[in-house]
C-alpha cells in the first residue's frame, strides 16, 4: 500500500511509503517522470498513445493550458508505469524468494543457477531496506503433496516400531491417503489461496491460546545474561541500562530501523512479523481461549518489588528518561518502605495458574474500578520488570548448583513475583544479575533472542557504567516519584489466588533444571571436520539416550520456517534411520571407520531434515492442520489421532547467537551469555536447550551452553533412571557422548 500526503516530519508515514515502494525507492518515481518526459521531448511517445488518451478524459478546466493537460497527463501515466514496475519488481523478487535449492547444495559445489539467482537477489534487495520492507515480497508456506508428507512420516517412524507396528501404520496412512486424506488437502490447499499462512494462526490459537492449563513453565521460557560477568553489582543501575536498552530496541522497531534479519550468511530476508507485537502485549485470558492484546504505544513499564506494584512513567514531555534518571526512579521504588496491600503481595499467581479460574476471577472483580485501573496499567505496559530480593548467578562456593537455581528462577520465580501474561517480563536481582521471562504465543525464541542479544550488548559496550556502578548521565530531580498501584482484594479472590499459587508451586517444585557451560570444543572444531553443529549435538544425544534405556524415541527439534511470511516454525524429526544405525553401530564395537561413515550419513541426513523443514516440506505441521480441518468438518480420522497423540520422549532446540557483531569476543571474550530455555514438554518428556554461541580466534576456545529440563515425577511407564534423572546426570553423559563422536569424526 501506497499512502500519499504525508505530513511533515511524519517518520510512520514516511516508513509506510518507504515500504510500499520497495524494493523500488520513492525517488524513483520522479526518475521515471523525468525519462517519459524527455522522451517527449524527442517527439517521442514511449505510452503508445495512453498519455493522448488520458488527456482525452481530463475533465474540461478553464484555468490548465492544452500544455498543463499534457502535463498533468504525463504525469498520471508515470505515476501508473511506476506502480506497475513496483508490483513487477515485487512479483520478481517473490519468485527468487521462492527458491530454495541452494540450501541443498553443498559448500563449494554451487550450481550456476544458484550463483545467478544470488546476482538477481543482491540486485534487486540491494537498496537499504526498512524492518518490514521484505514482507509483501516473502513468499506463502507451501502445502507439500500429501503423498510426500506421508512417506516422510513413516520413513521417520520406521526405527521406533515394529515389523508388525509399521506395517499397520503403513495401512493407516494408506487408506487415509485414498480416503479422507485428499478431501482434507483440498479444503487445506482452499484456505491456502487466501491466508497469509496456512498454519500459523491455528497454530497460536490451538498450541497457545486454546491451553488451559498453566502458562508457566509450560509454555514461557527464559534469557539468561553474562555468565561470568555481571557489568554492575548495583540492582537500581542495572535495571537502569537494561530498561533504556529495552526501550531504544523498541524505538527501533516502532521506526523501522532495525536491520530485517537474514539466513546467516546469505542475503535471505526472514519474516519480521513477529516485531509487531513484541512490545505493550499482554494474553488475557478467556473460558475456551486467550487473546493477544496489543496497545500501539505505552510510555511507562509496570514493576513489581516484595509484593508492590509500580507504574513507572519512562518519558517525561516526549523524551525518554536517561539511564541514570530512571536508576533514581527505580531506587525510590526499592527504598520503599510501604508494605503489600491484603492480597496483592501474591496477586501474580493468578498469572501462574490455571486459566479458566483467571478469566473468571478477572472478569468479577477486574472489569471496573480500582482494580481495573491497576490491571489496565499492568497490560498496557511497554513489558513488566520484577526487582528481585534474591542474588542469582554462577557464584559462591556452589557456582554449579547456583546456576541451576538462576535457570529455575528466571523460568517460574516464586509463582508470584512474574506477570506471566505479559509479552515478556525482566528480572533484576539484587546483585545485578538479569534475565527474562516470555510468553511464547506472540512469538518464538529466536526473535525474543534477538530483542536479548540487542539488551545487553547495548548494556555493557553502549551505555556503560560510571566507576562507581551507576549508570551514566544527568538526573532531573523534579520527576514525580513512581506511582503505586492500589487494590481492592475480596477474601474470594485471595483465595483463588492461593489455589492457583499452589497449583504453580507444584507444577514448579517438580521442574528439574541443570545448565553448564560446555568448553571441551565447540562449532569452530565441528565446522572444521565439515560437521553441522546442530547435527553433532542430535547424534551426541540420540547416543546418550540410546546408552540409558537400550531403545530410540520420538524427538523434536524445532526448527524455523520464517522464510515465508507470517512462518512460526516446524518439527525436525531427529532420530533418523541412518542415526540409528550409527548408534548401533557405536554400540555394538564397530570399528571407527565404518562407524565415522556412518556418523557423516547420519548428520547429513539430519541437516536435509533441517532444509526440508525450513522450505515447508516438514512433516508435523501439514498433518497438525489436516487434523485441524478434519474436526472443523466434523469427521474421524484413525490415523490423524494416533499420530497427533504419539509422544514426544525428547524435546530438543538451539538458538544461535544472531549478532555477533554487537559483541567484541576478542577483547571481551566473558561477554557472552548463556542463552536461555523452556520448561519440559510433559512429565514424559524431558526438554533440552542448546546455545551456539562464538570461537574466539585468539585463544581457540569454543563457548556453549546446554540446559536440560525434566520434571522429577515419574510416569507409570517410565521406570527407568532415566525418566527420573537428575539432568546432570544426563548432561554428564551428554559431555562424553560428544566427546566420543568428536573422536570419531
């Protein structure tokens, strides 16, 4: 969309233009009116005779010579030839976004078609885009032939089942596919034709909205900071340097000028989509779903403080507050004394527990009045800031085990002290260590990381610290003090409040959480053997996994399809037929070159997964919304509901760090973070997180995090140790199993 008549100094206005145009440029309209009327000038007519007739249909004005009707008239048909070049650029550089046999290509053996397609892209992406500019030029996800994502369902059952087991999920999906099958495709491929996405708003409503169950640990994840290093010991500062940050990253997003993030390494745009509502977003709660919130703008964050909540105003007459002025606000906040209101100390919880209770509680007794007031503050808040009393990191005599309780903490706190409906929420402990809690139905992982990475970089190399800890510039001492939220607490909502408190704290108290920071060698000596990182770290686990219970289960990896517009992400289903076979081979005393063979055909088939996930040929999604139809239409499907209910025994994921560039690794090598992780998928199901982060050049260390996360509930059917595991146990095993196949490779 094109939007003429801006005002002066509007930089949304100008942004929408900028956009609209792309990858054309708005100059260029004046380039084109500038050519046709030379041309003119020549005595020739590059219109064909459509200037003549445009002219022909002016309306008859006295006060326009036949001169300025010419005028006028070349004016109109160079305005409409430069549209037409826009759409054409657009539709041009939509169809190179739509190849994707490059990502199959091996390194250093790259097709002439792939090399021109790289030329076409470059010249047509190469003006300097907005954040947003690439969205109307992404390709839609494709829906993969049902034919396809059957195969590549049972090719990925196949080492998990028996003879007898494959053989009657090969009939299943047989008959589905003569049968149901392709009457659910088309009405699949019908509501292709006109949404952005065909999977991902079923997917926010029915994976995220739809749960009733706690948000936490459930859903929310964690960011994690500096792991050696805290910049600041002072609590006030830090929350200082980290709000500004936050804020002058929603500055950028708000006017565009972030840089749209790319494939590493390529040129390739990736959906910016889920920006939109990073910011001044809360999920509210419903009876059968919750709803995304999104307000435009909020100059103040909500903060909470041993049972207090606070609204804190960051801009005073359109300027943002410098860090300094609001470290002053926030320590006001921290020296006072006032104590909770009745009830409003563990007021959180509500956010922690189940979700039909919340509705009904905050439909009674949060729809008007003070409290209202109070909750409207919360929710329309830039993001929510916890002051924590406790001191977290990896310190003191037990560094290991306290960075477990860090972990845990950023995950659930005490279920009390998040606002965990909020797009994302920072904490801030006493001794200056941070990290975040988000919501995951507005977005995944990787952006909230990229909103992470932009903190605290900007923290440590922008803003910096004064000598003494404090953060940098002047202080207006005429600010009004932070305001205080007041409450109206009735004895029934306290004691929802305790039930769903105790429904968090054990939901809490069964999470088992370890973190540790992996330097034995990283993705610098993987990459040198010509290995994926990712694909070693899978095989690493399918092997450790496999040494403890003698068997292989179903495992996720999440993988990313944000190279269509609106993408949210797709499975990677990790135990493959060929890593079996390398595991067995381990196993069973092969000898290192045929089992070495067999580890480069498992990773490569691992990293074909990966590809074939990204481009839309994954397996999960495409019969998550076939099941989707199939109950829209009211109809049963065998084969869909077993193979929705099958379980997840291993839920894996990475998240590398995106913006190295922000980060001065070789003189600051300790500034690094640990990345961050999810709570387990179930109670059978324990849940792993992997940070790839940088190789120094200079001292040839490799740094790495890797959290797993289980429940400490056993299952009826989960006997063994390592259902129940402490997961360092697992992460033990985890750090020999990749020692071994380093070895091997």
């Amino acid at each position: 969309t094109i939007l003429i008549g801006l005002k002066s100094g509007d930089c949304g206005g100008q942004n929408r233009v900028i956009k609209g145009v792309y990858p054309a440029s708005p100059s260029s309209w004046l380039f084109v009116v500038i050519a046709i009327l030379a041309t003119m000038y020549m005595r020739s007519d590059p219109s064909m005779g459509l200037i003549a007739k445009i002219q022909e249909h002016l309306p008859v004005s006295l006060s326009l010579s036949v001169q300025g009707q010419t005028m006028l008239s070349v004016l109109v048909f160079s305005t409409l030839l430069w549209l037409s070049l826009i759409l054409t650029l657009r539709f041009c550089l939509k169809l190179l976004l739509s190849y994707h046999r490059w990502m199959f290509e091996q390194h250093g053996h790259i097709s002439t078609t792939t090399k021109v397609w790289v030329t076409l892209v470059r010249l047509l992406s190469g003006r300097k885009p907005l954040l947003y500019s690439y969205q109307t030029s992404l390709p839609c996800l494709p829906v993969p032939p049902i034919k396809d994502t059957l195969e590549r369902y049972l090719e990925s059952v196949r080492p998990l089942l028996s003879g007898p087991g494959f053989q009657r999920m090969t009939v299943l999906a047989a008959q589905f596919e003569n049968s149901l099958g392709n009457r659910l495709q088309r009405y699949l491929k019908l509501k292709a034709l006109w949404a952005t996405n065909y999977v991902s708003d079923w997917w926010e409503e029915y994976i995220y909205l739809r749960g009733r169950g706690p948000i936490m640990v459930n859903s929310n994840y964690y960011g994690m900071d500096f792991l050696y290093v805290t910049p600041t010991p002072i609590q006030a500062a830090r929350a200082g340097n980290t709000i500004t940050a936050l804020l002058l990253y929603r500055r950028k997003v708000n006017s565009e000028q972030l840089t749209p993030s790319r494939v590493p390494g390529t040129v390739i745009p990736l959906c910016a989509a889920q920006c939109e509502r990073m910011f001044n977003t809360t999920r509210t709660p419903g009876e059968e779903t919750d709803v995304l919130q999104h307000w435009q703008d909020s100059e103040f964050v909500a903060v909470y403080h041993r049972g207090r909540y606070f609204r804190l105003w960051v801009y005073k007459a359109g300027r943002l507050l410098s860090p300094r002025e609001i470290e002053y606000q926030i320590q006001r906040i921290l020296d006072d004394p006032s104590p909770p209101g009745p009830g409003e100390d563990r007021l959180g919880a509500l956010t922690a527990g189940d979700r039909v209770p919340w509705c009904a509680v905050r439909k009674q007794h949060f729809s008007s009045g003070v409290n209202k007031r109070s909750l409207d503050c919360i929710e329309r808040a830039a993001f929510f800031v916890t002051l924590d009393d406790e001191e977290q990191g990896m310190m003191g005599e037990d560094p290991v085990g306290n960075l477990d309780r860090y972990a845990k903490s950023l995950l659930h706190g005490k279920c009390y002290d998040r606002w965990f409906d909020k797009s994302f929420s920072v904490v801030v402990y006493k001794n200056g260590k941070n990290g975040l809690n988000a919501e995951h139905s507005w977005a995944d992982a990787p952006t909230v990381a990229h909103l992470w990475e932009f903190t605290l970089a900007t923290d440590a190399f922008q803003l910096g610290y004064t000598e003494d800890g404090h953060c940098k510039g002047e202080v207006e001492r005429s600010l009004p003090p932070p305001q205080r939220l007041t409450w109206d607490i009735p004895v029934e909502v306290q004691e929802q409040v305790s039930i769903s408190l105790s429904v968090a704290q054990a939901l809490a108290d069964d999470v088992d959480c370890h973190v540790f920071p992996f330097r034995d060698f990283g993705k610098g000596r993987i990459k040198k053997l010509k290995i994926s990182p990712d694909a070693f770290i899978q095989l690493a686990l399918q092997l450790a996994y496999y040494r403890d219970r003698k068997t292989f289960c179903l495992t996720y990896e999440a993988s990313m399809t944000r190279l269509f517009r609106e993408g949210r992400t797709e499975t990677v289903r990790s135990c493959s037929n060929e890593g079996c076979a390398f595991v067995k081979a381990v196993e069973s005393g092969e000898g290192p070159e045929h089992c070495r063979r067999l580890f480069r055909l498992a990773a490569e088939k691992h990293q074909n997964l990966y590809r074939l996930a990204m481009t839309g040929s994954g397996i999960d999604r495409h019969l998550f919304c076939l099941y989707v139809v199939s109950k829209y239409l009211g109809v049963e499907s065998p084969f869909l509901t077993e193979v929705l209910s099958e379980p997840w025994r291993l839920s894996t994921s990475q998240t590398p760090v995106q913006q190295l560039e922000l980060f001065d690794m070789k003189n600051h090598p300790d500034f690094i973070s640990l990345g961050g992780g999810f709570g387990p998928v179930s109670k059978r199901t324990p849940r792993r997180t992997h940070t790839h982060t940088h190789t120094s050049t200079q001292t040839s260390t490799t740094w790495g995090s890797f959290g797993p996360v289980s429940t400490h509930t056993p299952t009826q059917t989960d006997t063994h140790p390592f259902a129940t595991f402490p997961t360092s146990y697992l992460c033990s095993r985890w750090q020999t199993m990749a020692t071994e196949c380093r070895t091997l490779s």
